[in-house]
C-alpha cells in the first residue's frame, strides 16, 4: 500500500520511503491520538495490528515512556496492558504512583515483530521508526505538559533524550535538561519488561531497584 502524507523529495532509500508523520497543531490529546490512528510515517504500520497510542488524562503530572506496544497491546490497543504492564503497574503502586494519575506512552507506536509460526516475536524498533515516531511523542508531551518524564529502558531514553544517555548509569536521579523533545525534568529507569527477563535469582533485586527508581518520581511529585 502506498503511504500519504508529505513525501520529501530526494529522500526514498531503497525500499522505503520517507513520510513525515502529520501532526495537527494546536490539537487536543484526542485530536493527536485520531491522527496517528492513521500513521504511516514507517513500515510498522504495514503489519501491526493498529497504533497504541498514549493512555491517561491530559492534566497527568507525570509520562511514563517506554519502549513499543507488545504482543497483548497490538490487540487491545492500549500501552502497558500486557505482562510488562502488571509489572509496572505493581511497581507503580508500590512506589506511590497512581496510573490512573498518570499518563503512560511508547516511544514507538506500532508492534515491531517478526512472526514465528503462530508466534509474533518482538523486534527492537530501527533508529528510523524512533524517529518517525518522535513528532507524536513530541505531540504528547506537549499536550499533557508534565513536571517530570519517566523513560524506561535504554529505547525510550534514548528516543527522549538522545544516544549518549545511559540508563544503568544515568537511572534514578532526577534530570532537568534539554532534550530531543524539549527541556523539562526527567528520569530514566529499566524496562518493566527487563525484570520479567532477569534471571530468577536476580528478579526480585532488579524489581527493587526499578521501585527505589520509581519512588524518586513519586517524590519529586510529593506524594
Ligand atoms: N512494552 C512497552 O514498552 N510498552 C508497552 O506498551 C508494552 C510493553
């Protein structure tokens, strides 16, 4: 299927084309959300089931990044509603943080996989896709206009913040700077979904730390 949306000329590299997502300005969080809907500014599209965009109210005082939409998620179209979301959401709870408070995104919208059989298999989104997708995050970030943003794992960090960041390094501080999406406050933690994938013997630790990361959000909010 051939894309719309403005093609820049000169730009088409081998099979892919180059397309601008169309961003509405001055846009309501359900405008924006309407209009990714119809994204075709990657190859993702092509095979993921729809977009997941964000989800959580517009007054959210805190946005919670992470990485792309997993298999339960495609489905259901809502982010975080799989296995790595029951881990957040624990998380979140025990650290003080309310989801319901909160408004929670991916860096990338649409489900990257190659299929296996029955399975879909995960596939870490291309530098191309992150881009592609960064007006909407963009979009976002200017709609719900949070005093801190929470990017889990190193996609999201650096989708958010640019390649020279390092999560391991970098992690439960609280980060008042510029970015690729603009300045603000910022703090960067694992993945939910790197705990599911730690070794046993290493879980619960991993999950403490990724709460301890957490906590630092909720208190700077002063819950
Ligand atoms: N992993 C993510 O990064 N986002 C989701 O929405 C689900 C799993």
């Amino acid at each position: 299927m051939r894309p719309f949306g403005p093609v820049w000329p000169g730009t088409a590299a081998g099979n892919h084309w180059t397309v601008v997502a169309t961003v509405p300005s001055h846009a309501s969080l359900d405008q924006v959300a309407k209009a990714a809907a119809d994204c075709r500014a990657c190859d993702l599209f092509e095979n993921a089931t729809q977009t997941v965009f964000g989800a959580g109210p517009a007054s959210a005082r805190v946005l919670l990044v992470g990485e792309q939409p997993g298999d339960v998620e495609d489905q259901r179209g809502a982010p975080f509603v799989g296995p790595a979301g029951r881990v957040l959401d624990r998380a979140m709870a025990e650290a003080g943080l309310s989801r319901e408070h909160a408004y929670l995104t991916n860096a990338v919208k649409h489900f990257s996989f190659r299929p296996a059989g029955k399975r879909r298999i995960h596939e870490t989104p291309k530098a191309r896709h992150i881009s592609a997708c960064r007006p909407w995050l963009a979009a976002e970030v200017l709609a719900v206009s949070p005093e801190l943003t929470v990017c889990m794992g190193a996609i999201a960090a650096k989708a958010v913040i640019g390649p020279d960041v390092r999560v391991l390094r970098d992690r439960g501080v609280l980060l008042e700077r510029d970015s690729l999406i603009g300045p603000g406050t910022f703090l960067l933690t694992v993945h939910p979904s790197a705990i599911l994938r730690a070794p046993s013997d290493r879980r619960e630790e991993d999950y403490k730390a990724f709460v301890s990361d957490l906590r630092v959000a909720a208190n700077a909010l002063g819950r």
